[in-house]
C-alpha cells in the first residue's frame, strides 16, 4: 500500500526546495505515511519518444501530419513544470526537418500562462543548450494583448485571445505532463493553449468564480468538469493539432509516453496515471503535514498552493494542514502578493471578488480561500516575511520546529496524523468520495 500507519517518534524527509527537508516528529499520534505511488521509468525513453512519435494515438505519424506545411510552432511547460522537453524535441524536430519544415520555420513558445518569462539560464534548463542554439523561442507574454490573435468567443462567452506566434504557424503541436491539477483535474494537453498561451483576458475568464467555486473543478477531476470542458473548446479554436504528453516517475524520469490526437491522447495518459498513481484511503485524517513537492513547483507561495488544495480532500473538516514550501522566489506576482497581504479573512475575500471582475491570480488566493472556510492552515515557507501574509500572518512561520510546534499543539494524543512527503505529486482521494465522475 501507498500509505503506512507509524505510531513512534520518527524521521523523515519530505520534498523541498532542491535538497529536501528532515522532520522530526513527536511519538504519541497515528501517523498515516501517504507515499507517492509511481510508474516505474521505461528502460529506453528516446525509443518510447520515437514509437510515441511515429505510431501516435487516433493520428497520422508526426511527420505525416508535417508533410506539405511550411511552419510549426511548439507550445512547451515553462520552469515550473519539470517536463523533459530537452528529451523530448530533439526527435519532434527531427522528424518536421525530414517532412519539410525547417529548423529556422520551427518556432518554440514557452507557455507562461501569467508566469514571468523564463530567463536564459532556465532555457537551458527548460529545453537543453542545443535546442536554444539552434530554433527560435519566443516567452509568452499574457499581458501583451496586442501579441495575441482574437479567435472569438467560447459557447459560455470566454473571449479567447491566443499568442500570435504560435497561431501563425501551419502545425500547432503542445509537449506537456500529465499530473494532477488543483482545477483541470490533470494537467497536459489543452493546458498547453490556455491559459499557456492565452491573454489575461481570456485567462482572467476560464479563472472566474464561476468556474473556481464548482466542486467538479478539482484534482482527478474530468469527465464532468466544465473547466476542462472550456480549455478543450479553446484548443480547438486554437487549432491544436498534436499533444505528445509524458507522466514522470517518482525519480521524475519518463514512465509514460502519449502521443498523438490532442484529446484522445490525453485521455489515455490521463488513465494511465489513474491506474498506476491513484492512492485510495479508508479515511480522513485529522491534520495532514503535506509539501508542494520541492523544486520547481515550491519555489512561489503560489504554486504552493496546490499542496494545500490536494492536502484538503484527505483531512476531516475542522481538521489542520501545515504545508512546507521553501518559496525560495517569495510570494509570487505583484497581484497574487497584493491581494494576500490585504485579505483580511478567507470569507471576506471570496465576498469581495464575487461581484468586482476577476483580477489576475485572484484564482489561487480564492482557491486557497475555500479551503481555509473548513480548515485551519499553517505554513512553513521561509523564503516569505509574515508581513506579507495578511491575515495569515500568525499562522506562518519561518522556523520549522515552531511550525511543527504550531502544528501539534492541542491535537488529542492519537489523533490520525497523515504525513504527505511529495505534497501534490501523490494523488490520494478517500475511497467512495472522488468528484471525477468515474
């Protein structure tokens, strides 16, 4: 089983940062050990890239799909998603310069979202030294609206402006990883185009409370969820063409490759980590010790949410969550920093945005907001000042043993305690209560 009970004292590490982070935690409650479960790595990721490529799901092979186009522009994760786009373009590219399409007409767009570009050393790091040497990347800017095509409006009245240059090329192709998402239910595929490569205004749209506050939005969620509904509308008014999607091991090496129809595709991979990554529980905990699953995903307080979000469907209500994220750069953009240090209470905010337009990153803050309606959150990140916190400033610490301490006071002896080392990256729902529709 992916999850284990301990009763004694005990020492572990749990993900953060780059290096992890050693717990001690006391003896006298039920700690439930929730560890994440993994695909094994393939033996021969280039060979499973390759099939992938040229034996794809419901397509034709990439480089048939190529054939008589001029110009391909590639949507790939930016910093914060570990995705191994230096594995996985090298053949992608390979295979448009033999349909015809030539290096210098391949264009590579890092899809940000709202996320600050990436700089020249992440590059290296997102893509691999040879790729940025040799094809053109462009960093999306959602706040340039001026750089976005008008594609019209969605069924449900989303306008949808996406980046010019990856519209003006001829085959729209997306490389991204399938995880659990805290509104998509998984990530990859249609996420790669919105909000990836989509204007603030359409991203501020598919963030409306509307779609923050339904229940179906949520991890492990898709069959029925109208969030990713929207995101699959978009892709196909964006032209989307071809996905090659891969799910990590725990060791964060590819143990799934899917290539091929953009939702067809995905929705295999999307099945392949249910099958092999899913943690069913018998029951809720009463408090969870849980992470944002270290570097890259912990390094703004507001990826960290995510390991809060998760953190909520395996706690009891009333229960308590302490999350560790180092947030090594701070809070995370100006507006989500502004909107934290002015909340004055979780209820508050979400009265407050319900009626004013939707700001931007007012959707992680909300989704952290409806959690704190039924729980009592704590936060160990040290890379932020409690002064940013706003009305959640007592409950933050930058000394570990007080946050512990901050944790453990006043939970009865034996209380169930589930410890969560991987944060988000393990996908554990109680048995009999997933929203997904299954």
């Amino acid at each position: 089983s992916a999850a284990r009970e301990v009763r004694t004292a005990m020492k572990i590490q749990v993900a953060f940062g780059t290096h992890g982070l050693s717990l001690d935690l006391p003896p006298g409650f039920a700690y439930d050990m929730v560890e994440a479960r993994s695909a094994e790595a393939l033996a021969d990721e280039m060979t499973a890239v390759g099939r992938a490529l040229d034996v794809p799901i419901d397509s034709p092979p990439l480089a048939e799909l190529a054939k008589g186009k001029t110009s391909a522009a590639i949507s790939v994760c930016d910093i914060t998603r570990p995705a191994p786009n230096w594995l996985t373009l090298p053949p992608i590219i390979e295979r448009l310069e033999r349909a015809g399409i030539p290096r210098d007409r391949v264009t590579i767009c890092i899809a940000t979202g709202l996320h600050r570009v990436a700089t020249s050393e992440e590059l290296d790091l997102i893509l691999g030294p040879k790729i940025v040497q040799t094809v053109r990347i462009v960093n999306h800017d959602a706040r340039r609206r001026d750089d976005h095509r008008y594609l019209g409006k969605t069924v449900s009245g989303t306008p949808v402006y996406i980046d010019e240059r990856f519209m003006e090329a001829e085959l729209h192709l997306t490389l991204g990883l399938i995880e659990p998402h805290l509104m998509l239910g998984f990530s990859g595929g249609r996420k790669l185009i919105a909000p990836g490569l989509a204007s603030q205004e359409t991203i501020r749209m598919i963030h409306a409370p509307r779609f923050m506050r339904e229940p179906l939005a949520t991890e492990g969620s898709i069959e029925y969820n109208p969030l990713h509904r929207e995101l699959l509308e978009i892709a196909e008014m964006a032209g989307h063409q071809f996905i090659l999607d891969v799910v990590l091991s725990r060791s964060r090496a590819v143990a799934g490759v899917f290539a091929g129809h953009p939702v067809k595709a995905h929705k295999a991979g999307i099945e392949f980590v249910r099958q092999k990554q899913s943690i069913d529980l018998p029951g809720r905990a009463d408090a969870v010790i849980t992470t944002a699953a270290g570097y890259p995903l912990d390094l703004t307080l507001y990826q960290a949410v995510k390991g809060i979000t998760a953190a909520a469907h395996l706690v009891r209500n009333g229960g308590r969550i302490l999350v560790l994220a180092e947030c090594a750069e701070g809070i995370g953009s100006g507006e989500f920093a502004g909107q934290l240090g002015a909340m004055k209470s979780g209820n508050h905010f979400l009265r407050m945005i319900e009626k004013g337009p939707v700001e931007v990153d007012q959707w992680q803050l909300e989704k952290l907001a409806l959690v704190l309606q039924q729980h009592d959150v704590l936060f160990y990140a040290p890379g932020v000042a409690s002064a940013q916190m706003g009305c959640l400033a007592e409950q933050h610490f930058t000394n570990l043993e007080a946050a512990l301490s901050a944790f453990f006071k006043g939970l009865p002896r034996d209380a169930k305690v589930s410890v969560v080392p991987e944060g988000p990256y393990a996908f554990a729902q109680i048995k009999n209560s997933s929203p997904s529709g299954q």
